[in-house]
C-alpha cells in the first residue's frame, strides 16, 4: 500500500497528495511546522512539540483549524495507518489557499498535513566518528526581524547557511547570531562541554527551543552534570573538550571538528557518550 498522507481531514496515496498553488504555505513560506520522531509507537514528547506549534503559530498570527487534542489524535493515526512504529513525522499547518498578494485576510482554510515516513539523516558512521562542520557566514535570523523560536514553513535563512556548509564539504554548518555569539546549527542545537561542564546558547542567543535540547538538559541535570544555558562565542566552541548537536531528526549527534579545528582529542568525548546512551535509553526503552 502507498503511504498515506493526512491532509485537512483526508488520507491520500503519497503520488496524489497535493495542495493548491495558492497556498501562501508555498507562495511565501507562510505558515509553521513539526518535526518529530516516534518510537516503539510513541511519539517523543508529542505534548510538547504540539505546544510548539500552537506557540509558532500564534506568533504568525496563524489559527490551526483543529484543536490540539484532534491534531494529536491525527499523529498517532496516521502512524498507525502506515503502520510506522520507528518513525518521523512532519507535522504542517499552512495559512492556505489566497489571492497573490501578502495579506493572510485573503486567504481562507489553513490546510494540516501529517506525514509520516522513515528518516536516517546521516549515515551511522557520522555518529560513531563525528561530523567535521563549519561557521557560515551567513548569521540566524535576528530575533526582532523574525524570531528563530518561531519553527516557520519559511527555512531560508537555515538553507543558506547549510549551502555554505555543503560548499565546504560539511554536512551541517555553525550559525552565530548578528552580535557574533553562537546560535545553533541549521537543524540542530548546539552543546558544548568543557571540563566537565554542559553548556549550551541560551534562549536570548536567538535559537529554536529545540525538544531534543531540553530532553538533553534534564537527561544532564538528573545524570548530576553541571549544566549553563549562556552566551557562547566561537572561541568557546574552539577549546571545548567536546562538541554534540541535538534534534529530533538527527538526534545526538558527535562533532570532532570545527572550522578545521579539532574539538578536543578529535574522537567523540564520554559525556557525548554518556549522554547518547541515556538518550537512547529514555526513546527506546
Ligand atoms: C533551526 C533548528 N534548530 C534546532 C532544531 C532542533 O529542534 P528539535 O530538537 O525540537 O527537533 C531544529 C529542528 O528542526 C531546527 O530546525
């Protein structure tokens, strides 16, 4: 059977699954989005990313058609539809169908569509060895332009600094916000750990509130790690004895190198170790 994608009400094969070409989801990147991952069939920390969206959505001025209890109802349907125990799942609310022009009052039924497939975003080896990456040049976007916690159909700015990455032959590539302090990755969160301790840019660094952070942050505190939430530079991240990257879609994740700079030994460090471990344990347990 073909998988099958949730749109406003309806499953359709993955072939004829379609929106209009009015959208202003794809007209102007308007609208807002999930990423998550189920396993064993539970979705981690469903709660919390349908929090998220409601939060980016009310930031754009954006009213989801359903409430949350059907939106999340619909997650676990269409898992289980496509009989996806192990999964990923992309969670979209566009502003819908309107006229060529910006105004979202002219637009009308903001369409939901859940998909749900298999993800493996990069090969086990990077997870074994660790990632090389690199700082883009260009910087996230600037809180009071459009706030980086608001998790928007609108990736661009992420994509250009990806490309950058890729350029240089990186797979994901270091964002540092407009006062030059270290954000986050393209698609992921940043860690850091130096002799012992955790850290990772706070909140104000202009970051997406990333759910595999926060899981990462209480895993630490439990564990008994000294944990910082604070302003980082690109020094910090350079003399770290160990460097890790969080979500949903890549997990943990190692990195041994920066901007051509071993991190540390250069190998994965234990506390990225220790922590992978809890992890895994906590998802899949
Ligand atoms: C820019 C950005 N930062 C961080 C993350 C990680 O967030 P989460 O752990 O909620 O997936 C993502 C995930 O999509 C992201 O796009």
């Amino acid at each position: 059977m073909a998988l099958q994608i949730y749109i406003s009400g309806k499953y359709y094969d993955k072939e004829n699954a379609k929106i209009s070409v009015y959208d202003h989801g794809l007209l102007y990147g308007d609208g807002v989005f999930e990423g998550m991952r189920s396993y064993s069939g539970k979705v981690f920390r469903l709660e919390e990313h349908l929090d998220r969206l409601w939060d980016s959505a009310k930031a754009i001025w954006l009213q989801i058609p359903i409430s949350k209890q059907e939106m999340g109802t619909v997650v676990n349907k269409t898992l289980e539809i496509n009989g996806i125990r192990d999964g990923y799942i992309r969670l979209i609310v566009t502003r819908g169908a309107g006229s060529l022009g910006l105004d979202p009052n002219r637009t009308s039924d903001p369409q939901v569509i859940c998909i749900t497939d298999h993800i493996a975003l990069y090969p086990p080896e990077f997870y074994e060895k660790g990632l090389e990456i690199i700082t883009a040049s260009t910087i996230r976007n600037h809180s009071a332009a459009l706030s980086p916690r608001i998790k928007s159909l609108n990736y661009l700015n992420n994509i250009m600094a990806k490309i950058e990455g890729l350029q240089a032959g990186c797979v994901e590539a270091l964002m540092l916000n407009a006062k030059g302090e270290v954000a986050e990755c393209t698609g992921d969160n940043i860690f850091l750990v130096k002799k012992g301790k955790l850290m990772t840019p706070s909140l104000d660094s202009g970051i997406l509130d990333g759910i595999t952070r926060g899981a990462v942050l209480d895993i630490a505190r439990e564990a008994g790690i000294e944990v910082a939430e604070m302003a980082l530079t690109k020094h910090d991240v350079y003399i770290a004895d160990e460097v890790f990257l969080t979500g949903s879609a890549a997990e943990i994740i190692p990195v041994v190198k920066v901007d051509s700079r071993p991190i540390g030994d250069g190998t994965v460090g234990p506390i990225t170790l220790k922590l992978t471990k809890r992890f895994h344990q906590i998802t899949r347990e």
